[in-house]
C-alpha cells in the first residue's frame, strides 16, 4: 500500500488561523487608509472653494468700476454695465452676476467694510475684511479696490 502526501487536519487549521489574521489586519488597515483618503479628498473640496471664491471675489474687486455695500450685499458695478451681487450670510457666500448663482460654503465671521477706513454697512467700499473657519482654523480674508481718479472725483461731487 502506497502512503499518499497530504496534510494533517492539525496543519490545515494552522495555515487557516494564520490567513485569518492576515486577511484581519488588511482589511483594518484598508479601513484606516479609506478614511484617511476621505478626510484628504474633503479637505481639498474646502481648499478648492476657497480658491474659487478668493479668485471670483479678487477677479470682481480689480475688475469692478465700483463696488458698493448694501447691508450683507455688496455690489460691483462693472464697466459693462452688468452688476454682480455677493450677499454674505453666516454660513456661505452668495456670488449672483448675469443669470448665474455661485454658493461658497464659507462661514463668515467679523465682516468689515471699509471706504478710506471708515466702516459702514453702506456706500461705496474700497476695502473687505472678515474672518472665517472654513479649514478648521481661522483665517483672514482682505481684499482691496484702488479707484481710477474719475471714480473718486465723481464720488466727491456725490458727496
């Protein structure tokens, strides 16, 4: 009689419990790097909009002729006669221009508008400041408007 080669029942539990524990700690470890990836993909949505919005509202400040405030509004004024409207609320910011609406989820804190730094909630404005914590930390946003001399000559004689 011829002996066949195989395994004993003792060695096939051994080689089971062994898998066991490797495929245990990959699928814990796989975990850990899908949360890891989630929390990386959120935060680079939030960094996204904020660039969006630091380019939309800094593109709207050089290219505005004039840029009013209106309570939590503030209008630009282009040269082409189109207006584009930011309304800002505690929990976003609100860009309408033309027939289209940008929603920036950027919580607003501390908003000043200025005009020769002088703050007021209407007129004419050349600076915007405020801070927020969109990234889980605060920051500070600033933005200018340097006015050509027929704009500030033309607000005096309104004055």
């Amino acid at each position: 009689m011829k002996k066949l080669k195989s395994f004993t029942l003792f060695e096939i539990v051994v080689v089971m419990a062994i898998s066991t524990f490797v495929v245990s700690i990959s699928l814990a470890v796989y975990e850990l790097v899908n949360i890891q990836f989630i929390n990386y993909k959120t935060m680079n949505e939030k960094i996204k909009e904020l660039y969006q919005f630091t380019y939309a509202i800094q593109n709207d400040f050089e290219e505005a002729y004039i840029i009013s405030s209106v309570g939590k509004d503030i209008n630009f004024e282009m040269k082409n006669n189109v207006v584009c409207i930011y309304t800002f609320t505690d929990d976003c910011i609100v860009r309408k221009i033309k027939n289209s609406t940008d929603t920036f989820k950027i919580n607003v804190i501390n908003i000043n508008k200025l005009y020769n730094g002088i703050s007021g909630d209407y007129g004419i404005i050349d600076e915007l400041n405020f801070e927020s914590n969109a990234l889980d930390n605060f920051q500070e946003f600033s933005f200018y408007k340097k006015y050509e001399s027929d704009v500030l000559m033309e607000q005096e004689k309104i004055e």
